[in-house]
C-alpha cells in the first residue's frame, strides 16, 4: 500500500480481512493491493490454495461464504495462466476480497476450491476448458464449454483456431 493514501471504508475492511489471513499464512500470500474496484492478494504457495480457502470461509472473523466469480487468465509473459477468484461475506460482515492462484502456463495444476464453494465447481471447469490448467482434486474434471476432443484452449493469447472440426470448418 502507497504510504498516506487514505482508503475507503469498504477496502479497509478488505485490508482488515487480509491482515487476518496473513497473519494465518505469512509468506504464503503475497501483499495486499489495495485496488478500490476490488482489493485482492495472490497465493505465492499454490500448494496450500485449498487451506487457505477453507481458513477464509470458515474463520469466524472472516466468513467469506460468496464466490461471486472465479475466471480464468492467462499472464503469456510469465508463462503463467492462473485464476481470480472473487469472494465476499455476504449478509454478514460485507467485506470483499479477490484472490489470485497461479501455475505453469504448460501443465500447471491448481487445488480445487468446489468441495469449499460449490460454485467453484463448474468455474474451475469453464478456465480449464479456456485456459488449460487443471484443478486437482475436482470432483468432475471435464470440459464444460467445448467437445472433449477439441483442441487446444481457447483463451489462451496464442491459440489458434483449428481449420476445421470433424469436417466442418471452423469459423473465425
């Protein structure tokens, strides 16, 4: 955070949720970014994603019972894709919170939240289907948007369209 900003209220309750779950994981999160559209953090740890969720839904402190979105992004230069997940505590504190998972653009792996916010199931579906990483530990790990044997994911900046699909031409 840039030194004497002064923030809103709803992002100081943001920077409030954080400064618990860093206190929880440490180096495992990365700094807060006080972004007033929505304040997030990244999880630098990506092995302990699951811990860490369950710890912000489940802490009486924090209690972020809301994924409103999980989308999928891919960060070309880094040799990245990854996910942001939006979260809040609905009816209940109403602070928010978006977090974001990264992996290895080529063969990465992300754990998955479904068993912690149902809705997560078919998010993580959509960005693996668009963006190729998997999400270990979901309890239906398929494609959801395009047929099992397209090729390639159709998010990712450098994907190129096939000519054609079971005979048919593809339009672009």
């Amino acid at each position: 955070m840039e030194e004497g900003k002064v923030l809103s209220q709803s992002v100081q309750q943001s920077a409030a949720a954080y400064a618990i779950i860093h206190d929880k994981f440490g180096e495992a999160v990365s700094a807060f970014d006080a972004n007033e559209t929505m304040p997030f953090f990244e999880v630098l740890n990506t092995s302990i994603w699951t811990e860490i969720a369950l710890f912000m839904r489940d802490n009486p402190k924090l209690q972020f019972n809301y994924m409103a979105c999980l989308s999928g992004v891919d960060y070309q230069a880094e040799e990245k894709v990854g996910i942001v997940c939006n979260f809040e505590s609905l009816g209940i504190f109403n602070h928010k919170l978006a977090v974001k998972v990264k992996c290895a653009r080529n063969g990465g792996s992300i754990p998955s939240v479904a068993c912690v916010w149902h809705t997560a199931n078919w998010h993580e579906r959509e960005a693996y289907d668009m963006f190729g990483m998997s999400f270990t530990g979901h309890p239906d790990f398929k494609r959801i948007l395009c047929p099992d044997d397209w090729e390639g994911y159709p998010l990712l900046k450098d994907y190129k369209v096939q000519e054609t699909y079971h005979g048919i031409k593809v339009p672009y």
